[in-house]
C-alpha cells in the first residue's frame, strides 16, 4: 500500500495569495473603468440636452421669421441675426418722418423707455492709420462707434482710447473722422448702419454711458433708415465683444430741449 504524504509549502500559500490578491485588484479596476464610462456618457447626453435646449430657444424667437416690409439689407440682417443666435433683438419699422421728429416722439414709436435708450452706430476712419485695414483691433484703420442720441460724440476721446491701447504709436498717426466711404464699407446707408454685418469687418466701440442703461438694452439702425433695431446690452457684448470707452460728453439741457 502506497501512502501519498502532502507537505506544507510555504511558498505555495504565497503565490495563492498573491494571485487572489492580483484577482481583487483586477475587479476594482474594471469597476472604476465602468465608473469612467457612465460618468463620460451622462456628460455627453448632458451636452446633447444643452445643445437641444439652446436650439430650441432660438427657434421660438419670432424676430427670426421673415417679414413681408423687409427690404433686402434688413432681410439679410435679419437671417444674420438668427445664424448668430442673438436671441434678444428685436425689429421695428418706424414712420418715414421718423428723422423729422423730436426724440421723445421716436421713443413713442419704439416704445423705449428713455430718449436714453436711443443710439446711433457711426463709422470713424484713422486717416493717418499706420494700417490700411481693420486686422489690428486695436489700431484698426476704421471703427464703427456707437453711443446715445442724447450725448454728443467727441473724436478726442475717441483718439485718446485708441492711442492709448499704441503707447509706442506718435499722436500725429492719429487723427479720427466719419468716414467718406462709410456706405462703400457697410453696405448700410445712413441712419440704417448697424455695428455687424458690414461689408468691412470692424472693430466696435460701444459708449460706456450704454452699459449704464436701464433696462439694459438699446435701440440703433436696422439696415434700413426707416428700420430700427433692439438688442440686450449683456448679449452684445457677449457676441461683439466692444471696447467700451468714454466717447461722449452730454449735451446741455438747452440743447437737449431743442432735440
């Protein structure tokens, strides 16, 4: 009779153990990996509801739905307005007589709350611009300002912001005016210019006064004279990103009686 004997080994016991150790540690990475997996997944389906929400947002503004009045130049600011997703703006055609009456009569028509909230967009040329384009914003040979019918535009101010942001620029490269061609670089006439969707891309310099309004938004041109635009303050400077600066200075109470 053969009688088998089973000795103890040490070393036997280690490697076991060492394997069920291996095995353990092997199962909580894979548990951590399907962690990784389902956290990755909720931020993309999070995403996906965020994007659709924001879809959705804009289509449910009427502004974006194509008006029978619009002549080409506000049909097309009007299809910008939507591909920008400017939720805010808003159109509106005024009388033909608009320019011919007081201002407190044009925020009548507009239904504005203050003369304040009235702006124009003009565009200013550097006519001794070292630059003979807008590539630079910040010594662009042109720039379209815009700043309150109740406050009087100052081109000194203006030179002064500008030559500030070019210390090592002399002053004589300075020297600010309406531009003669701003029809031929907007493609906007007069009293219809709109600070985007111009011919020549320009920086913008929003009036600080604007930033001060309530409630926060304001009305300028809408691509056509007898056309007027409304945007949020806050969504302007999120989609445009102006330089703000002090441009104007107020006009007397004289002068604004006469206006």
């Amino acid at each position: 009779v053969t009688v088998s004997v089973l000795y103890w080994n040490p070393a036997m016991s280690a490697a076991l153990t060492l394997e069920q150790r291996l095995e353990a540690v092997a199962k909580r990475f894979d548990a951590i990996e399907k962690a990784l997996a389902a956290a990755a997944a909720a931020r993309k389906a999070t995403k996906q509801a965020k994007a659709t929400h924001q879809d959705c947002a804009v289509a449910e503004n009427p502004e974006w739905k194509p008006c029978a009045r619009d002549t080409p130049e506000v049909a097309r600011l009007r299809q910008l307005t939507k591909e920008l997703g400017l939720q805010t703006s808003k159109f509106a055609w005024v009388p033909s007589e608009y320019y011919d009456k007081p201002l407190a009569w044009r925020k009548q028509q507009l239904d504005a709350p203050s003369t304040h909230h009235l702006c124009k967009a003009i565009v200013l040329e550097n006519t001794h611009c070292v630059n003979d384009d807008c590539a630079d914003r910040q010594n662009s040979r042109y720039y379209v300002a815009v700043f309150q019918y109740v406050q009087r535009f100052d081109a000194e101010k203006v030179m002064r912001f500008v030559k500030g942001m070019n210390e090592r620029i002399g002053k004589k490269k300075f020297n600010f005016r309406l531009a003669a061609d701003g029809e031929a670089v907007t493609g906007f006439s007069h009293n219809a210019v709109v600070p985007f969707g111009l011919k020549t891309p320009m920086p913008i310099i929003l009036s600080k006064e604007i930033t001060k309004l309530s409630p926060a938004h304001f009305w300028l041109g809408g691509g056509h004279v007898d056309c007027k635009l409304r945007m949020d303050t806050e969504e302007f400077i999120a989609r445009f990103d102006p330089f703000i600066a002090d441009i104007t200075v107020p006009y007397s109470d004289e002068e604004l009686s006469t206006m």
